[in-house]
C-alpha cells in the first residue's frame, strides 16, 4: 500500500541542499544527494530491503560461479577423467558420480541463479520507485517555489521535459548503480580467486588484462560519444519545446496564419534530432565492435593456455569446457557493463539539468519560524 507523504517529508528537512551553483553533475555527486532516498532514515522497512537485496545478490554470484563447475563436473564424468569406470553394480555411487546427476544440476543451478537474481530486482523495485517519488515530489514542489520571473525566462515545454527526464534518469541511476554495477564488481572479483584457486596467476593475469582493456576502451568510447547524446537531447529538448509552445498558443498562430513558419521551425529542430541520432547509433556501433573484439582476445588466449594443459596433462577436458564458461558468464556482465555506463552517463546528463533547478534559490522565502498569514475580511478571518 502506497504510503502518503507527511509533512516531514515534503519539508525534507533531513535531506542535503544541493549546490546554490549550476555545476556539471557527476557520478559520486549524484549518488551523495540520491543517497538520503534509497537510505531514508523513516523508513526502516526500505532499508531492509536494501539490505536483504545485498544478500540476495551475493547467494545469486555464488551460485553463478558454481554454474561452471557443474559442467566441469558432467564432462569429467562423460570422459571418466581423474576416475576408473564405475560398475552398474555400484548403483549408489553410480547415481552420485552420474553424468546425468551432475547435468540435472547444472540446470538446476542456472534456475536457481535467475530466480534469485530476479527474486533480489523485484524486491528492490520499491526502493528504487519511493526514491524516484520522493525527489520528483521534492522538485515539483520547488518548481512553486520560484518566482515569476524564473517561470517567464523558461520555455514551459522545456521544463516539463527536464522534469520528465529527471525523474527517469533518477530511476535509471538507482537501479544501474546497485542491480548491475555493484553485481558485476562482486562477480569479477569472485571470478579472479576462482582462477587463482583452480588454475594460476597466469589466467588471472590475462582476465584481468581483459577487463582492465576492455572497461578503458568503453570509457573512452562512452565519453566520445557523450558529446553526440547531448546535441541529441539538445535537439530533442528545442524541438519539444518548439511543440508544445506553438501549440499553447494555438489563436495566436491562427490568428497570423503562421501554420507554415512554426513547422518549418519544428522540422530543423527534428532535422537537427536525426542527424544526431543517427551519429549515436553510428558510434553505438562502433563501441560494441571493439569490445567483441577486445574481450575474443582475452576469451582465446585462457583457453588456448588450457588447452596446452589438456595436452600435457594438467588440466581435463572439464576443465577446458569450464574455462570456456566462465569467461563467456563475464563477457554477459561486462557486455551489459558498457551498457551500464552508457545508461547512467546519459542518466548524469538529464539529470544535470534537475539539480541545476533544484539548486535555484526562491527569490521570496519565508524566515525561520514565520507564521501563517491571516487575512481578515471585516471582523472574520479568511
């Protein structure tokens, strides 16, 4: 059941101001002033859930690691390495060591991972919306706060999409930071001991040679390509503006038969839309290239390491298969990852544009203390 704010939360006493300046927001100054909202001091409720979500994903990695050993294990007993055949006879140890036991549990393990990662994204769904709730409550109330004079500079069609991407980016920050970013910091780290404890440095060497190539080249693509998403949303932003303007002021428009002028200024703003779009599918494209690349590298040079293994003895089949698996489970996060980064930089840039309204002083405020004001007509109060 949806809870009513109070009066404490509309005043937001407990919660940090934002900056009096205009600055370009930035990843850690975003999540500072989100903080107070996925961490609501009130609600004790929100904050288990937060915390059980923790919980969840850290059984959810666990079990997506030993997914690979699963299949290492079927292998191995297909191939009837490290072991001598077992007799029919024996049924006991011939169902425990069967290959068909350990491939009913390589599925049931893949099951349990996406019930308990979809299990942990559903229960921090509501973490995630009470945030996006609470601080577009805080900015509309603020948006009546100003004066006249700042509403008479803005472009009402501009606003409301400011407010309107705002309120998405807080949402896309929220859920990217904590269910994809933390998770994959969480999977990689697992993902470098389990190397080290079953192979060598050799293989946490180049994994991690990967990883570290692979998250500097989506930086560098990323922020390539931020340029291009701001024009883009620029674009987007004047020709709304352009729409919904022309449209609030429909007599006036008829009235001097200027139908054709506002068009015409409608499509440039569009035209100006398309070739930015098409300029951020065009380097999109070019950003998933290089990291199939990158990470192809990386996926050849362990299993070609395994492979001689294979050949010398040190290593099994199973252990080659596994191999394979764990790094094509890493490419599916970091793969995600460039997403990831794409998401919440374009999430920092419409949201820029929110704090920098939320960091407007009114230019009436009411002193400390101030009571209400009573107007009185004749001898009764109003």
């Amino acid at each position: 059941m949806t809870q009513p704010l109070s009066d404490q939360d509309a005043a937001d006493t407990a919660l940090p101001p934002f900056n009096n300046t205009a600055e370009k927001a930035t990843l850690t100054g975003t999540l500072l002033h989100l903080w107070p909202y996925i961490w609501p001091g009130d609600r004790a409720d929100l904050k288990m859930r937060v915390v059980w979500s923790m919980v969840l994903l850290l059984v959810a990695k666990l079990a997506t690691l030993s997914v690979p050993f699963t299949f290492k294990w079927a292998i191995d007993a297909l191939t009837g390495a490290d072991s001598a055949p077992i007799q029919s006879s024996n049924w006991p140890l011939w169902l425990i060591a069967s290959p068909l036991i350990m491939t009913f549990s390589y599925g049931a393990v893949r099951v349990l991972m996406a019930v308990l990662t979809q299990w942990r994204d559903g229960l921090f769904a509501r973490v995630a919306m009470h945030a996006v709730r609470k601080l577009a409550y805080r900015t509309f109330v603020h948006m009546h706060e100003l004066s006249l004079r700042f509403h008479l500079e803005r472009k009402t069609g501009g606003l409301t999409r400011v407010l309107e991407r705002g309120r998405t980016g807080i949402e896309v920050i929220v859920r990217m930071v904590i269910l994809q970013l933390v998770p994959t910091i969480v999977e990689v780290a697992l993902l470098m001991a389990v190397l080290l404890w079953k192979f060598d440095s050799r293989y946490v060497l180049v994994t991690m040679l990967t990883v570290v190539v692979y998250m500097y080249y989506t930086y560098l693509a990323t922020e390539w390509r931020i340029e291009i998403r701001r024009a883009m949303n620029d674009s987007d932003t004047e020709a709304n503006t352009k729409a919904i303007d022309s449209l609030l002021n429909y007599e006036t428009v008829k009235y001097f038969s200027a139908e054709t002028r506002e068009a015409v200024r409608y499509d440039r703003s569009m035209e100006r839309y398309e070739q930015a779009s098409v300029k951020t599918y065009t380097s999109l494209a070019v950003l998933n290239t290089g990291q199939a690349i990158i990470f192809t590298f990386g996926l050849t040079a362990t299993m070609v390491m395994c492979a001689i293994g294979v050949r010398s003895g040190q290593n099994t089949v199973g252990d080659f298969v596994m191999v394979n698996a764990m790094m094509i489970q890493l490419y599916q996060p970091l793969n995600f990852m460039g997403m990831v980064y794409r998401e919440i930089k374009q999430a920092i840039i419409d949201i820029e544009k929110m704090f920098n309204v939320l960091s407007r002083n009114p230019e009436i405020k009411d002193v400390p203390g101030a009571k209400p004001l009573v107007v009185t007509s004749g001898n009764r109060a109003v």
